[in-house]
C-alpha cells in the first residue's frame, strides 16, 4: 500500500472514530492525536487491530505510545515501517 | 577544551540555536522575576509552608535565569546541578552525599553494560536495601532521614528507566538521564508527579524557549490557584461530627473531596517548575471536575498516573492475553485498577513507612475501576472535539454527567479516606436520616442549571481544557492580582481574606484530632524533621537543648543549655532539667518537691519564668512561712514509663520530699503511641515486665506503628497501672509523699469518664490523686493557647494553672506539703 493511500485510510479512520464524522477545520496529519487525548486507550486499541487485520501486521505493548501513534503522520510512517520486511 | 566540553555535553537538539536578541534577554528576565514571584507569593500566602520550597528560590530563580541563558545541551546538567545545591542546603554535607550518593548508584546500574535481567536483579537488591532502612531494621540514623527522599524520587522513574531500557529506548545524554532523577521539586512534594521518561528526555528544546516558560508560568498559577483554593475551602471544612443531614453531609463531603485541589496544586506547581527550566512537559491534568463520564473523568484526574499505568500495566496485560480472551479490555482495565491501588500503597509506604492495609483504600480502586469499565465504550464520541455547533440538550446531559460524576466522586472519597466501613456508615446514615432536603436540593438545582449554561457558553466560545495552553498575559494578570491580595490586611474581619491570607490553622474536624493528639505534635517531632524539607525551627532549636537516647527516657534535656524557639526561651539549669539553679543538697528547712509532667508542666511555648510550676513556686515562698523548692523533671511526650524512669534514675538523687506526677486526657491513647515508638526504636525496655507485655502481644519492630498500636491496646491499662505502681512503690521505699494531678488540657470538654481513666489505676497503686477542676475558668481556648495548631497553654493559660496549683498545694487540708 503507497504512503498516501495509508494516510488516507488513518485519517478515515479518525474521522469515523474519534471525530464520529464531525471532523474540525483544522484537522490535519500533524494534528496531535494522543497528547491531546483525542485518542482514548479503547479508540486507540481498535484502530492498531483494525489495521492489524487490514495491513498483516502486529504491534507489540511498547510500541503503542506517542512516539508512534500522536499524529496521522507519524502513524502512518510507523505502519509503513512496520510493513518492511 | 572545546572538544572536551563537547563530549561531555553533547548536543540535544539537531535544530541551529541563534543568538539571543535583546527582546528575548529582556523576556528571561521578566520570567525570572515572575518565578521569583510565584516563590513570594507562595510564601506570603503561606501556600505549602510545610515544603520550604520558597526558601529555596535564592537557588531555583539565579540556576533559572542561568539555564535559559544557555545551550540546551547545557540545560539538564544545570538542572541537576539546581537539585545538588537545594540537596547541600537542606540536608547538610554529610546526609546531602549520602542522599547524592543513593540517587547516582542505581543510574550508574541501570547504564551499565550488563544485561537487563541482571540489571533487574541488582535494583530489586537495592529496592530490598532502602526497605531494611525505611522500615527500620537497622536504624542508621542519617539514612533515615534520606531514604523517604531517596525512595520517592526512584520508586516509579527506576521502573520506567528499566521499561525504556528494556525496549532500546534509553536515552544516551547522561546528563538528561540525571536530571530525570535530580528533579529539585522531589525535595519539597515528595508526592511529587510520575512524569514519564520518554516524555521528559524528548521535551527538551522540543519548542522555543519563551513558549515553554508561558507554559510553566500557566502551571505555576494555576497551582497557586488551586492551592490557595483549597486553603479556602479548608477553612470552612466540616467535621465529621457536624453530619445532621443532607445539607451537612454534602458540606462535608464536598469539604473533604476538595482535598483533590490540594494534590493538584501541588503536582501543578512541580511541573510547573521542572517546565520552568525548559522541559516542555505534558499538561498533568485536564479539567477533571467537568468530566462527564467515569472514564472521562479517569482519563484526565492524573494524566502522568494513568500514562505511567497503561505503560506498565494495561497494555502489557492486554497484548499478552488479546488472542487468548475475549474480555482482554476489561480484564487489562481491572488489572491497571488493582495495580494503581498497589502503587499507591507502595508510594505510600515509602513515603510514611507504613503499609497502608485498610480494606476500603483495596475497595476504592476497585469500585472507581468498576465504573470507569462500565462508562468505557468505544463509542464514546471525543467530548473535547465537541465543539461548535451544538444543541443545549448536550450541555444538560454533560451537567448532569458532572453532578453525578462529581457527587459518587466526592462519597468515594470519604469512603477512601475514612477511618474503616464502619464509620463511613455511621456518617452517611447521619446525614440521610432526611430532615430537611430542600435547601440541599434547590442548591443542587441551581448548580446544575449554572453548569448546562456555562457549558453551552464555554462549547460554543471554545474554550475548552484550560489546563493546556499558555496564556501569558492572564498569568500576569492572576501574579498582579495574587501580589495586590497578599498586601491585604487579613485583620479586616473578612473571613475570605483571613482565610487566604493567614497561616492555614486546623479545621474544626483536624482541630478535634489535634486535641487528642496533641502529645504526638511532641513525640513526632522526629518525624517533622525526616520529612520536611526545612526544620520546623521550634523542633531545630529544641534539638539544641535536648539529647535524644535509645532507652526509656529517649529524650532528656542537656545541661546548662539555651534556646530560643521562635518568641520565647528555654534554659535548662546544671542538672539538666529546665529550671532555675538548686543546690544538690536539700537545705534543711526546706520542702522539695520533684515534679514530673509532660509537655504542659514543661512549659512548651512559653519563657521558663512563665512556666507555671516557676510562678507557683514563687507564690508558694512569698506568701508560706516554709521555703519550697519545685524542681521540674518535665520533658514534653513523658508517658508514665518515662516518669518512672525519670524519677529513679534522676529525680530521686536529689532527696525530693514529695512527688508530683501529672497526668491529661487521654493518657491511654498517647501512652499507646509513645509504647509503640519504643516498639519501633527498639529500645530496651529494661524491665521484665515490660519485656513480656512485648511478648505477649507479639509485637516486632518491623511491624508498622499502626498495627504495634493496635496489638497494645489490649495491655495498655496493665502497663498504665504498672507504672504507677512503680513509682508508688519507689516512692515508699525512700519515704516520699506520691501524688498524682489531673490536669485538663485548654480544650478539653471533661467528662468523668477521662478522669475516671487514670484515676481508676493511680488510687490502686496506692497514689494520692487530686482533679484541677475548672483551671481555666471557661475561657475559651483560643485565648489561653499558643495557637490554632497549638493548643499548649501559653502566659495567660499558665498563669491560670499557676493560680490552680497553687490553691491545691497551698490548701492545708490536702496535706500535700507536710513531710
């Protein structure tokens, strides 16, 4: 799956999920998610099993923090990374 | 040169850090001279005295204006070098090295190049270590003092320095890996925030300089805020006793639920600090009293908390067991709820010593747990990206969300807090035997309706969660105010501004404890000295006039010795005794009595010459024919184990002709707790007796004071007895008069059966026993003690006993100066 595609996938998924199709102006793939507490400990749990199932992948307890998960951007990128081989 | 300091302070940050131009000079300077205010404040207002942080702002504000003059790579070694010199200053060379030395040790381990199981192991060994010192089974004086400062810097940031490691993730600046634990707001709060450690060692530089210090001055207000809050609400609490019905019983809770503004004030106003020095630091709470739900409420109360617990606790849990159970959410949630109790025990432990083992603290955690699961879906929309266009209904289903949020909060509180299950129904039975429910119910009605509207206000204007952005000027604004508040004149007769202005004093239900306890203030004077930061100066000065030993007396007064203690003085005379000069021999025609007595008789509070066993005295030899001597042999804390000790080992050399033991209310309880400490000390108790008292009851210095207490209980009236005996017989033996006084204290509201209490034991023991009835002539208290917080008699109050004693000694009838 190309970058963009992922990221626009993210973002769906926020919009759905954290925003219940009510998306802010200024939303975009460097608003923080996590340290602003947009993302919830539940919201945050499905959207890593969501794109578990949907990429093949699987995330580790550690790997779910801030470093990898604050913005659509840095998520996108640590799928990405995740992806590799 | 340049190559050395550049390996020894490697570069943070990877951004270019210009030059800074004269507007940015002149901001670190306005900043500097607004952390110097807030230390001001803090000490006008008397916020936190207990912490003695403001003392140290000669330090923090110079290290400050230093630190932002600086490269960022410098900036974690000044922070550390900040922490050092607040460690020198308020520990001494010595116990500050030790203290140094505790906190380096385990950095050194965890860095080291071995592996992390080993690494686990060596900290697990030093974790046992600190636990032999903090539980006193070995007692090393100086270590005492260190471990409770040493243990609550490293209890949570060892085991998230070992979780980073673990995972690669440890930060290569060793300077910042210092500063994590070198942490200067540690030596004040030492319930001080679990700021997390990937949090802390990236936040360094992580935006500029000025925008940091707006946040940090945010925390640093909002913390006096809340602070000065609490202090306000606290001094118009309600005591458990007050509970007649649901307008009381909501008072009350709500008084003691604001507690919460306490513990925020104090964790805001840490990081407030550490922000200060430019670590950019998450917001450690949201506005948690507006939450709606359970979980909202969890998710912001203590957002370092609850990091620090899905961190450790919930996630791990929920990716080791997702595949194998369906109910992985609830069971990692339930988990994280039963660890946040442990840790919280275990905080608690090493902070006071003892482990916490009411079942109500086990049954909070579980309860507040239960319902943040309940009210955890994963539907839940973002309340706080609720902004905007939205219909009323929404803010009167988010008021009513608060209110019932906020009124379970505030009963699970009392529930946390009481004393066992037992009271926490006795109190809610009294306040829901409903007398008089609509005043309760319109305040309810009013407030509900004030929060829908200001919530629709505050969602239409968008100004949500305050706690996490900077507002500069409104913190400058508040500081302004704050300064022109604290010049106010709390001698006004508003209780608003008396109540902001003044010293805290104890609220009615604190004031009740106080009374009962006011022998502990004494005996744990030792406990004031460990955990304080600053020596309280009433208890330093007293350090100059006293040798605390490890036997029966465990504190007597040295010889020839002056201190003064805040306005007044106390001088102890060649034997050691705070008196004026006798000679050794008894002159002949003299009658020489030997008084025993505690605290009171002592005097604490008031000048030796206002001491009223020295105004009796006097009376006594300018209106009797005989000459009398009174020599005090009082000591504050004395039980009647300590005048038995006292009187043989020293009172009796002196050929006294008749003793006087005094005894106050509730001597049994405090006789408990003083037993204990010598339980936890480790004295040796010398008699046979006494020995197997500590046998039967089974009590072992490693237990806590709370279950030696609990485990003497049974015994205390044989021991009490046994004293008097005791001395009686001492007494006897070499041809002395013994006779004990009751001596109410200036608060007491006296009842036969306290009297009743010691009378009962003293006339078995074949001791002479006299009640000074109404010795202060029902003025109130306030006028006749030292303080709020001191409820020892001060000049007018002694003068009062003066005249009591005198009439008692004087009287022919009682015959207690015939030979």
């Amino acid at each position: 799956m190309e970058k963009e595609q992922l990221a626009a996938e993210v973002k769906l998924y926020i919009a759905l999920h954290v925003f219940h199709n009510r998306v802010p102006a200024d939303f975009d793939e460097d608003t923080p998610l996590v340290s602003t507490r947009l993302l919830d400990s539940i919201v945050t749990l499905n959207m890593i099993t969501h794109f578990e199932n949907m990429l093949g992948i699987e995330f580790r307890a550690h790997e779910v923090s801030v470093e990898n998960l604050d913005t659509v951007r840095i998520f996108t990128n640590f799928l990405l990374q995740k992806m590799q081989p | 040169m340049i190559a050395l300091v550049n390996r020894l302070f490697p570069e943070i940050i990877t951004e270019p850090e210009g030059e800074q131009s004269k507007r940015e000079v002149l901001l670190i300077f306005l900043s500097a001279l607004a952390l110097y205010c807030v230390f001001f404040l803090m000490k006008k207002l008397h916020i936190e005295p207990a912490s003695g942080i403001s003392e140290l702002a000669y330090f923090i504000v110079p290290a400050f204006v230093i630190s932002s003059f600086s490269r960022v790579r410098f900036r974690p070694a000044i922070y550390a070098a900040t922490f050092v010199i607040c460690v020198f200053y308020s520990f001494g060379w010595v116990s500050g090295f030790l203290l140094i030395g505790a906190l380096i040790l385990p950095l050194v381990l965890v860095v080291s190049p071995t592996p992390w199981n080993f690494k686990v192991a060596l900290m697990l060994t030093y974790f046992a270590l600190l636990f032999v010192l903090r539980v006193e089974l070995v007692y090393v004086p100086r270590f005492a003092l260190i471990v409770p400062f040493a243990a609550s810097i490293l209890m949570f940031r060892i085991i998230l320095l070992l979780y980073e490691l673990r995972f690669g993730k440890l930060n290569p600046n060793f300077w910042l890996n210092l500063a994590y634990l070198f942490s200067f707001p540690n030596l004040s709060f030492l319930f001080a925030p679990v700021f997390d450690y990937l949090s802390f060692t990236k936040s360094i530089g992580a935006r500029g300089r000025q925008h940091i210090f707006n946040r940090a001055l945010w925390f640093l207000v909002l913390g006096l805020i809340l602070l000065l809050s609490y202090k306000l609400v606290y001094a118009h609490s309600f005591s458990v006793h007050e509970v007649k019905n649901i307008s009381t019983l909501f008072f009350f809770l709500f008084s003691g639920y604001m507690t919460v503004l306490k513990v925020t004030g104090t964790i805001m106003l840490s990081v407030g600090f550490i922000t200060a020095f430019g670590f950019n630091l998450p917001a450690p709470f949201g506005n948690f009293l507006l939450a709606p739900s359970f979980s909202e409420y969890w998710r912001r109360v203590n957002i370092y908390w609850r990091m620090f617990l899905m961190k450790v606790v919930y996630y791990p849990v929920y990716f080791s067991i997702r595949k194998k159970s369906n109910y992985a959410f609830l069971i990692s949630l339930f988990l994280a709820f039963l660890f946040s109790w442990f840790f919280h025990a275990y905080q608690r432990f090493w902070i006071s010593g003892a482990w916490p083992h009411a079942i109500n603290d086990l049954l909070f955690w579980i309860i507040l747990g239960a319902l943040v699961s309940l009210t955890a879906t994963p539907s839940e929309p973002a309340y706080i990206s609720d902004f905007g266009n939205v219909p009323f209904w929404k803010s009167v289903k988010m008021a009513a969300g608060v209110v019932i949020v906020n009124l379970t909060m505030a009963i699970l509180w009392f529930f946390w807090k009481s004393e066992g299950i037992s009271e926490f129904m006795y109190v809610m039975n009294s306040g829901l035997s409903l007398q008089s429910t609509s005043p309760f119910l319109y305040a309810l009605g009013l407030f509900f309706i004030s929060l829908s509207l200001l919530d629709f206000v505050v969602r239409k204007s968008k100004l949500s969660n305050i706690f996490t952005e900077p507002y500069p000027v409104l913190s400058g604004l508040f500081i302004g105010l704050l300064l022109i508040l604290s010049f106010q004149n709390p001698a006004t007769g508003n209780r608003f501004l008396a109540a902001v202005l003044l010293p805290t004093t104890l609220s009615a239900q604190d004031r009740e404890r106080a009374d009962q306890g006011y022998y502990e203030s004494i005996l744990n004077a030792g406990n004031h000295w460990e955990l304080s930061i600053k020596t309280p100066r009433r208890f330093d000065a007293l350090d100059k006039v006293t040798i605390r030993t490890n036997d029966l007396l465990s504190l007597r007064f040295a010889q020839n010795a002056v201190a003064s203690i805040n306005d007044y003085t106390i001088a102890t005379n060649s034997f050691g005794i705070r008196d004026k000069e006798y000679s050794f021999e008894k002159p002949d025609s003299v009658f020489r009595i030997a008084l025993l007595g505690t605290s009171y008789e002592m005097g604490a509070g008031v000048n030796n010459k206002d001491v009223f066993e020295s105004i009796t005295e006097e009376k006594l030899n300018k209106n009797l024919k005989r000459p009398v001597e009174i020599l005090n042999f009082s000591m504050g804390g004395y039980t009647p184990v300590h005048q038995l000790e006292m009187l043989r080992t020293k009172a009796i050399q002196y050929q006294p002709d008749a003793v006087l033991l005094f005894a106050h209310t509730d001597e049994l309880r405090r006789f408990t707790g003083f037993f204990a400490r010598y339980i936890k000390n480790g004295v040796d108790l010398k008699y046979e007796f006494l020995k197997e008292i500590k046998q039967k009851s089974g009590v072992k210095q490693h237990q806590s004071e709370m279950e030696i207490k609990k485990r003497l209980t049974p015994y205390i009236h044989e021991i009490l007895y046994w004293s008097y005996s005791e001395i009686s017989k001492t007494c006897k033996q070499n041809g002395i008069r013994a006779t004990l006084i009751f001596l109410p204290t200036t608060s007491d509201i006296l009842s036969e059966s306290k009297i009743e209490e010691v009378r009962i034991p003293a006339e078995k023991a074949d001791l002479d026993f006299f009640v000074l009835e109404n010795v202060y002539r029902g003025i109130s208290a306030e006028k006749i003690s030292i303080g709020p917080s001191d409820p020892h008699p001060n000049k007018q109050g002694h003068f009062l006993i003066a005249d009591a004693f005198y009439k008692l000694l004087a009287n022919p009838e009682n015959k207690l100066l015939d030979k």
